[in-house]
C-alpha cells in the first residue's frame, strides 16, 4: 500500500508547470475540451473525492450519473487535472459515439498489468487525445505518464504505447490542426 502511495506522490509531483488547480479552471477546461469534443458539458459533473478507486488511479468516468471523478492527491497540479479531464472527456465522447460496444472487451487496471491496460484501443485514444489537447493547449508536450504497479518497475510512456503516437497525430490533425 505505502509503496503505490509513494508512486502516487511521484506522479503527481511530475506534473508541476501549473499549480493548485481551482474550481474555475476546472469548469472552464471542461467547458472548452467537451466543446473540442462535441459534448453538452452542461450534463456533466467533475468531482475530487475520496475514498478512490485505488491508489494510483487518477480519474474515472461514472457513465450512470455522467460524472468524471479525479482523484483529489491530483488538485496541485493543473497540468495533471486538465490531462485526466481531457482523457476521462474522451471516455466520454467514446461512449457517446460508440455505447457499450466500445467498451465491450474492456478490462479494469485493477484485473491487468499497466501496460495491457494503456494498450487497449479505448485508453490509447483517451491518452492520446488528452496529450494532443495538453499540447495544443496548453503546450504542455513534456507530460509523460510513468506507473508503478504490483511492484513491477512499468515506466512505460503512454506515448510510447503501441498506437498512441500514431493515434495522437490523426488527433492532432482532426480537432487541433
């Protein structure tokens, strides 16, 4: 437990260009990414509260009352807040788009490894869209995400998923360009 607890720390500490995200911030990014998105942001909640998923969980979109929760170790930092929101928004838009299809062979980071979660098709367009908007922005291209889990050392880059870097560039040329 205290050894994801201090990966956690580590995360959250990795994202430090903006600081102590506020609840305007919050609404104004939710506004401005479910616009990008096509998403009536009116509908939506976001909510930092505890007790989490697990530990190193930064976010997660409810799809029963269309509420995105962000873990609150993350309210330091901007950078991280708006990343989540963008990722969870594109869980959004998937599950908008495509229903329960999409996220029919899906699996919880809590039933596989870390690397097989971001490999999945849903969580490498989430990524993806949320580096793209991240950088076109709020230029910030430095966000890497690097996990820890089960006492494996993971670090796998979500750019470095298979597919992401790929996926980011139709993004960018879709919503940015």
């Amino acid at each position: 437990d205290s050894f994801l607890e201090s990966e956690n720390e580590k995360l959250v500490s990795m994202f430090e260009s903006l600081k102590e995200v506020k609840d305007d911030d919050v609404n104004l990014a939710l506004q401005r990414f479910s616009e990008i998105l096509g998403l009536d942001y009116k509908i939506l909640s976001v909510k930092f509260e505890e007790p989490f998923i697990s530990k190193p969980t930064l976010s997660a979109y409810q799809r029963s009352n269309n509420t995105i929760i962000i873990n609150p170790r993350c309210k330091d930092s901007k950078d991280l807040v708006f990343f989540c929101l963008a990722h969870e928004l594109r869980h959004v838009w998937q599950n908008e788009n495509y229903g329960d299809e999409v996220f029919r062979n899906y699996n919880s980071h809590l039933s596989i490894d870390s690397e097989k979660y971001n490999e999945q098709n849903v969580e490498i367009d989430a990524n993806a869209f949320a580096l793209a908007a991240m950088d076109s922005l709020y230029k910030c291209w430095d966000i890497r995400i690097k996990i820890k889990r089960n006492g494996a050392d993971v670090r796998k880059d979500v750019l470095q998923t298979d597919g992401v870097s790929k996926r980011y560039e139709e993004l960018m040329e879709q919503y940015f360009s």
